[in-house]
C-alpha cells in the first residue's frame, strides 16, 4: 500500500492484544461482537448539538488512530491503515414524545451497542445523541475496543470537554503523541530475552486451566453479576497491602486462584492478566490514546501449608519479574509454554486515573451537568472479573450465560469475597485450611451429594470393587483418552503393583505418596495401595 495514494496517511502495525481482538472478530463475524464498547452520559442543561458535533470531528482528527482501519494484506499479514479523513459517524434521536421515555432511549443504546462494526471501514467510532425532554440529552460514544483502552477514556473526556468549550477549535490544547510512537517502541524490544523469562516463568506447567471444557463458536451476549466488599473491609486490605510491600492487585489476583483452585481441583492455576501495557520509560504514556493493555498469564501455585500472607509475598515477587516483558502476545506466550491454551477466565483490575470532580466541574462551566456515565465492555472468556478500587472494593463478574449459570457466576464472586476477608482477618492461615465454599455448598457436597438413598452394605471398597471383578470380569471399568481396560485387567495390574508395595514394607496405617497426573495408572496406583493397605492381595500366579 503506497501511503501517497487516495486517502491513506499512514500504514501501522498492531500491538499484541489488537492482534488477539481482530483474531476474535474474524473468527466469529456473525454473533454479536463483545469487543464493542460503550460510554454513555446523561446531560443536563443547555447542550449545543453543533458544537458538540464539532468536537468529535476534532478528536477524530487529533488522533490519527482513531481513523484505523484494519486490512490484511496478500500476504496474509494484517494492518491498520490510517486515513487521512473521514466523516464523523453521528445519529439525533430525539424520544421526548415516547410514552416511555427512558425504555425508548434504552433500546436506541442497546441497538446501538451491538450494532457490528466492519473493522476493514473507519472510524471504528460513532456518535449518538438523543433528546430526552427540554434541557436532558443522553450522548452515546460507541467504539470497538481495539481503538484504545479503558485508561484513555479519560483523556478523551478531558479534551472532549475542552473542545467543547472552544467549539471544536483544539489550538491551545496540548499536543498529541502519536499511538505509532508506542508501535515503535514494541518494535525495539528484545524479543528472545522476553522468550527465555516466559518460558521460565511457565516451565511445568503440565495442564490449562479451563472451567469449561467444549464452548459454542457462536459468541453469545455476556451477563454480569456484582459483589463488593464493605468499607472496613476494604481498608483492612490496602493496610494489608502497605504493611507486605504488595499491591492490592496482587492480592485480589491470589484470591482469584484460590477460587479457581478450589473450582477445579488443581494446586498450579493461570489466567489472564490484563495489563496497562504503558512503559514508564514511553514519555508522555499517561496521555496518549490507543490499547496499550495486553493480556499475559498469571501463574499461580500454591502448597497446602503456605500461609495466606506468604503466598501473596511470593506471587509479587514472581510477578514483578515478568513487568517488563508483558507487551509479548498471548499466542506467542502460549507457543513457549507448548499449549494451544492456558486459561479461560481473566482479571483486570481498573487502576487508571479519572477525577471525576474535575469532569463535573468542567461540564458545569459549559452551561450543563454530567447527571450519569455508564461505561460497558466485555471479554470472550466465561468469566472476567473486573476490579474497581474504590473506597468500596467493587466486583464485577461477567460471564457467557450459554456455558455458565447466574448461580455458577455468583457463587464463584461468593467464594472470591469470603476469601478476600480471610486475608486481612486470618493472613497466617495456611492456604489449604482456607474456607472458600459457603456453608450451603459444603451442605450440598458432603450431605445431598452422598445421599445415594440406597442401603451400603459391608464391606471395604477394595471388597466391592473385588465383588464386581468377579462378577464382569470383562466389564469395561475405566476409559482415559485412547485407552479402556476391563474390571480383570485393572484388577490384575493393581495386584501386581499391591505386590510389590508389601514387600517394601507397606501396610494397614501406612502413608503412601502418589504422584501421577490423571490417567490409568493413577487409578491403578490408588487401587494397589488399598489392597496392599488392607494386606489384600491375591497370590495365585495368575495375578
């Protein structure tokens, strides 16, 4: 693409997570795309549509990436291509009249939020503006993600108010870094450094951690569901944070481990970090407009014995040596680690700036009122947790209702919150004494689960299964991947191993360790130690 010809003003690259963005919109180009998001304000006072009009022609035109377009070469590469111009997408509705004014507006934010964007088509950005009675208007601003993040919102409501007050006229305004000056700066990273330290940071980690196992391609509209810890609560966490030299993001990130620990049974668990992805080293980074954020693993392990406070001194530790290497790519990360996936859920934890004492006031000197500011985006992943924290540690889960359940996603915030309160309550507790499920589900697992309503008879385990052994012996017992084996031969090959477990010494109130990940042996192994437990173990040579 020659940059001199028609309307193109520059050819760019894209960062790691535009990559993953645009993967997702190509993959599934017919649902609802959950990369659309939304910010939304309710205006009170005199609002000139005008000029209001003339701002967002200038913020387009400011920042040259917010004319991006995404276009894949021959050669099969995509990249963003800056036009020189373009017109301001812009809708007036005016509901006034509706004999339901707010249910009107709503369905017009709501088609208007998942109305797709063709990514190949700038800007990937529009307006809407409805009157809702004299002197109440509702401004919608409506883009895909991969324009910029959820820290330049606030830079863009700076200007957008600053404008506002000049009519459009941006002279006197500060002038803007390009987004292609952090492009360049990715560019110049040390790549096979970065390799050596992931490829450490996820050395054995032997299996991904996924709730779910199959998901539909078809992309389904995400739910939420919300929880927040109390103000004491709060408090007694950043203390927390202070007194250990960790940040309150490490330690929500440890209490999401913990829960997913508990959820799938696994002592070793990732999922994605969502970074800001804005070097310190980047002058002018905290003003400049663009996704900078990156999504990158968060590996967590824990022993059973480790305390509360010394895991989460550990996790902050690890996780500041991964720092500077977090602008590589999930698909490379995942390359490097040798798996296709290496999680399903994210965290991302919202510790941009924004006053927003200072958005009021600016409004107010326009002549109108910032009455509500509503932001809404979403993941592809079942469940993402965002983190907001206020003086009232804010939760907010969202999920795909097509693979998790209201309850599943409640539940699963629950057992976040309980455990969040045990780290400024009981910080010494070993992990593995932790209570994270409600009274109610230890109900369900230990009572109703176990209540089979059948009579057990006597009996050992070992007697039962021995039982069955004789009774379909060709019966198929246990199938794992390509593998089946029948009741006799898993009776045979755990007897051969009981055998062997007698003679080193094993016996009834022995200890015996098994470390074997899921599979036939692990099964045979767990059988041979209660036969050899119970000094159960057949001598005929046929065995």
């Amino acid at each position: 693409m020659n940059k001199r010809t028609g309307n193109i003003e520059d050819v760019l690259p894209l960062s790691p997570l535009q990559e993953g963005m645009l993967f997702h919109s190509v993959y599934d180009n017919a649902g609802p795309d959950v990369y659309t998001a939304q910010l939304v304000f309710d205006l009170e006072g005199e609002v000139d549509r005008d000029r209001l009009h003339a701002t967002a022609e200038t913020l387009l035109r400011r920042h040259a990436n917010l004319r991006a377009a995404f276009v894949q070469r021959k050669s099969g590469e995509w990249s963003q291509v800056v036009a020189r111009s373009v017109t301001v997408p812009w809708r007036d509705e005016d509901v006034s009249g509706a004999g339901d004014v707010e249910a009107a507006a709503a369905k017009l934010v709501e088609a208007d939020r998942w109305a797709r964007f063709d990514l190949r088509r700038p800007p990937l950005v529009r307006f809407l503006l409805i009157r809702l009675a004299e002197g109440r208007f509702r401004f919608v601003m409506t883009n895909h993600h991969i324009l910029w993040d959820g820290w330049s919102l606030p830079v863009l409501l700076g200007e957008l108010l600053a404008l506002y007050r000049q009519g459009g006229d941006d002279r006197g305004l500060p002038r803007v870094r390009p987004y292609r000056d952090y492009l360049r700066w990715l560019s110049a990273r040390d790549r096979a450094e970065s390799e050596g330290v992931w490829r450490q940071a996820l050395q054995d980690f032997t299996e991904p951690t996924l709730l779910v196992s199959e998901r539909s391609r078809t992309t389904v509209v995400p739910e939420q569901v919300f929880a927040g810890l109390d103000r004491e609560t709060t408090a007694a966490l950043n203390r927390c944070a202070r007194e250990w030299g960790v940040t309150l993001n490490t330690i929500v990130q440890v209490g999401w481990a913990v829960v997913l620990s508990a959820m799938t049974g696994r002592t070793d668990v990732a999922f994605g970090n969502i970074v800001s992805g804005r070097p310190a080293d980047l002058a002018g980074v905290e003003t400049m407009v663009g996704l900078f954020i990156n999504t990158v693993p968060s590996r967590i392990r824990m022993e059973a014995a480790e305390s509360l406070r010394s895991l989460i001194g550990r996790v902050q530790e690890e996780q500041s040596r991964l720092v500077e290497h977090q602008y590589v790519g999930l698909a490379d990360i995942q390359r490097w680690a040798g798996h296709g996936e290496l999680f399903d859920t994210a965290v991302v934890f919202e510790n941009y700036p924004v006053d927003s004492k200072s958005v009021t006031d600016n409004a107010a000197q326009q002549g109108f009122r910032v009455a509500n500011a509503q932001a809404e985006d979403a993941t592809h992943y079942p469940m993402s947790l965002i983190v907001a924290p206020r003086e009232e540690l804010a939760l907010r889960l969202g999920y795909q209702p097509d693979v998790i359940t209201e309850e599943e996603a409640s539940s699963s915030l629950d057992r976040l919150v309980r455990v969040l309160r045990q780290v400024c309550t009981t910080p010494d507790r070993p992990v593995g004494t932790l209570d994270v499920l409600s009274v109610g589900e230890l109900e369900r697992i230990t009572r109703d689960w176990n209540d089979s309503g059948v009579p057990v008879g006597p009996g050992s385990l070992v007697d039962w299964f021995e039982r069955w052994v004789g009774e379909t012996p060709e019966a198929l017992a246990l199938v794992c991947g390509d593998a089946e084996v029948s009741y006799a031969e898993l009776n045979a090959r755990a007897n051969r191993l009981a055998r062997v477990l007698v003679e080193r010494g094993v016996g009834p109130d022995c200890f015996v360790g098994v470390v074997l990940p899921r599979s036939v042996e692990l099964v045979v192994a767990l059988l041979a130690v209660w036969k050899a437990g119970g000094a159960y173990v057949p001598v005929d040579p046929e065995y």
